[in-house]
C-alpha cells in the first residue's frame, strides 16, 4: 500500500528539525522525534500565551457588558484553566525539571491579570459610558 498525502506529510513534519519551529507550534504539537522544552522556554510560552489571552478577554468582556465578579471568575476559569488543560495534555513535561506544576500554573499570572483587568475597564467605559458611572 502506498502512503498517502497525509502519511508522507505526517513523516515530513515529524523529520522538521525544531530549531526552525516557532515556541508556540513546539508547545502546542507534539511531534515524534522532538527534544525536550527547556523549562525556560515552557515558561516564556506559557507567560505570553497567557498574556495573549488575557488581553483578548479583557477587551471580549469590555465590549459584551460583563460586570462585577462574573468577569473575575471568567478570566479565572478561561486563562487558569485553558494552562492547566494544556499542562495536563502536554504529559511529556518533566514538572521537576521545570519547577512544579504550580510554579507553571501561576507563571505571569499577576501581569496577565492586570492587562485583563485594565482593557476590560477601559473598552467598558469607552464602549457602555452610561454604564460606567460610580453613583
């Protein structure tokens, strides 16, 4: 049986060498033939995956009108538990060698939830002016 597109594709990819493969594409796939992560470069992924998507919350909650604890536990639930679903997936991760899986977990997590907090406030109080008076 000849190999399909799919398989010879599949093969290709798994033969790419990692050095030309961007941060993201080596956190998220899983390849045969891979190296290790270092542990710096789990933490930066994770750091501006975070950041990234903290930022888009924010802005995602400051335009659909969400107030008052709803949006805290939003942020919790979406980017705590987005990284946590991605460390559980990603088992090939030594968590000794990168720290512990709480250090992981809480890796850029104040800043990321200061960029959450400061564009949910300000695209709500551009975009709902009404809604955003202290009485």
């Amino acid at each position: 049986m000849a190999p399909t597109k799919r398989h010879s594709a599949a093969a290709a990819a798994a033969a790419q060498p990692t050095e030309g493969r961007s941060l993201t594409d080596r956190l998220v796939r899983r390849r045969a033939g891979d190296d290790a992560l270092k542990p710096h470069e789990v933490q930066r992924g994770l750091y501006w995956a975070r950041q990234g998507a903290a930022c888009a919350l924010g802005l995602l909650l400051g335009t659909v009108p969400v107030t008052g604890n709803l949006g805290n536990v939003v942020f919790a639930l979406l980017v705590g538990g987005g990284v946590h679903a991605a460390l559980i997936t990603r088992n090939d991760l030594d968590e000794d060698e990168h720290g512990g899986t709480v250090k992981l977990l809480f890796e850029g997590m104040g800043t990321a939830y200061a960029c959450f907090l400061l564009l949910w406030l300000m695209a709500f109080s551009v975009l709902h002016p009404d809604q955003a008076s202290i009485s």
